[in-house]
C-alpha cells in the first residue's frame, strides 16, 4: 500500500519495527539506526522525500531522500565546524555564500561574524526551509538575521550567474552526490565557485567521509588542486548520527593573500559579541579548529597524493 511505500522510502523500514535505520547504496552493509517516538513530517518536494521524527536520544530529526541531514542533539558539531573553519581562517569576512543548508543551522552560525555585512543563501527545496522552520526553531533562528536573502534555485545555476569575485567566503553545505547535490560535488562547480571568490577567498565544501567515500575524496581533491591555486586542505568533525560517525570538509583558497587555514586567525571564540543573543557556541574552539586538520594516516597517503 502506498502508505508503506512512502515510509519505506523515508526509511522506517521493517529491519527493527520501531526503527528509523539508515539504509542506502552509499554505505552498503551497514545502517545507523535510532529508535523512533514519532513520525511529526512527511512529505514529498519536487527534489526530495522529507521526514521529520521524535526520536528517543537525539532530539528531532530531519530527514531527506531516508538519509539524516540533522539532530537537534549533534547538529552544533557540524554546522559550527563547517562555519567557522572557513569564517575564523581569514581576516574580516564581508560577504558569504551559503549553497544548500535550508535548514538555517549554517546561517546561524555566519551571523555570529559580526564584519560579514551580506549573507546569501541559495537553497533547491523550499520544503526544506519551511520544515526547519516549524520544526526545528533552534536551527532556523538563522533566518531571523537581517543580513540574510534567501534564494530558492539550483546553487549551480546561480553561481554560473555571480559576477567574478564577489564573495570573501562560499560554504557549501549540501546533501550527498546521490540525488539534486550530485553536480555539487564536480568539476565545473567548483571551476565556479573560485571565479566567485574575490583573491585570498575560501570556500568550505561538505566532503563525505574517509572510512566510506575515500573515492570521493579522491576525486574532489584533485580537482581542487587543479583549480583552486591558494591553500588545499581537509579537515573533519566527529558526526555521532552521520553514517561512520564522522564527516569531512574541503577548505580551499583561491590565488591571493595566503590563508593557513591550519590556524585561525579570526578566532570567534575570544569574540564574546558572537553569542550575546544566541546560545554560546558548543562544540568549536580555536584547539579544535587546528585539530580537525590532522588526518588518520591512511587519509592523510591518499590526500597528500593527490
Ligand atoms: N545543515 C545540515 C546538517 O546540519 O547536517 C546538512 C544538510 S542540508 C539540509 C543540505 C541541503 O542541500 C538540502 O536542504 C538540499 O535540498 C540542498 N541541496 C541539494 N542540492 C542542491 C543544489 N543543487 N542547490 C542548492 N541546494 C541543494
């Protein structure tokens, strides 16, 4: 009946009755799973299946195409981290670009940066935003700051159209390549996303994990060496709710001033303005920032390699 078939599809599946288990061709041979309490969101966009549900131990959770996107438990993990590891790398960032993220929780955490004047967002699923917005109030606060347009669209399409050089720093916070994210992690994107920085900008690219995707990684390191000709460098943060429980980022620069994004010089967490209105930050520091850039040995043959 339809009705299974679209639980089936958001992936409360019969493997443990009760269960929301993670089950996809990017991790083949394993799922995560978390007991759910209940099913609060389910619904079809044009790109995505989106669920959100009660789950036991992690707070609500936010759901596309059945692959965990965000818990409100684990969320500050990797929203922080994919934020600040561009933001705090370069002096007086002004205008920032976001790519995906609807759910508001990098958004959020750029207006923490009291130079940034502009923050832009170009999000495909309005879904998304809507969902946040009434399920997950904490993440979505990023929306309430003046400084933020949103735009609904296809970030491909609209990075082909942003004059040269107009961003100090682009963070691109997208779903896997399996689905509308898919061209987020190739070549011409990326060819796009350096003409959009201004000389010495950063971009910080979602990039998968190194116990599952080293192949990936492969693929998007090499392509940032050719293209990006400042600093090329990975880094991660521990996920607990993300498949292998962890999740990396490409930091790249464009040819300019040198950024040493292995230590910060635009350190947030001695900036008490950053969280006088908003939680104060709960997983990033400037120890841990330098810290992410260490890799696991077998990482760090294959990513020096390329
Ligand atoms: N911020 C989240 C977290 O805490 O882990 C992670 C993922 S965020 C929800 C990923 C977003 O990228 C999704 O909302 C998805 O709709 C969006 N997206 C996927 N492909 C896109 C594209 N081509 N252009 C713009 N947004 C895209």
């Amino acid at each position: 009946d339809t009705n299974n078939t679209s639980k089936e599809a958001d992936g409360i599946s019969s493997v443990i009755p009760g269960w929301f288990s993670e089950i996809s061709p990017m991790w083949p041979g394993e799922a995560h799973s978390l007991k759910v309490e209940k099913v609060l969101f389910q619904g079809k966009s044009d790109y995505q299946n989106v669920m959100v549900f009660q789950s036991s131990t992690y707070g609500k959770v936010l759901v596309l195409d059945g692959v965990i996107q965000l818990t409100e438990r684990d969320e500050c993990a990797y929203q922080e981290m994919i934020t600040h590891l561009p933001l705090c790398s370069i002096p007086n960032p002004k205008k920032v670009l976001v790519i995906g993220g609807g759910d508001g929780g990098v958004l959020r955490e750029v207006s923490r940066h009291s130079s940034v004047e502009q923050i832009d967002i170009c999000e495909i699923d309005k879904m998304v935003v809507d969902v946040s917005k009434q399920y997950f109030p904490d993440v979505a606060v990023g929306y309430d700051d003046p400084r933020v347009k949103l735009h609904i669209g296809d970030g491909v399409a609209f990075l082909k159209a942003v004059p040269e050089g107009t961003y100090d720093a682009i963070i691109v916070d997208s779903s896997d390549p399996i689905g509308p994210a898919q061209e987020l992690f190739e070549k011409p994107f990326f060819e796009s996303v350096a003409k959009a920085l201004r000389p010495g900008g950063v971009v910080c690219t979602q990039a998968e994990s190194i116990w599952l995707h080293m192949h990936i990684i492969e693929d998007i390191v090499a392509n940032c060496r050719q293209i990006f000709k400042g600093s090329v460098n990975y880094a991660w943060t521990t996920v607990p709710t993300y498949p292998s429980g962890m999740i990396g980022f490409m930091l790249c620069s464009t040819e300019g001033p040198l950024v040493d994004f292995k230590h910060p010089v635009n350190p947030i967490d001695k900036d008490e303005s950053c969280c006088k209105s908003k939680r104060p930050l709960k997983f990033y520091n400037s120890e841990i920032h330098s810290a992410a850039f260490c890799l696991p040995s077998f990482a760090k043959k294959v990513i020096e390699s390329k």
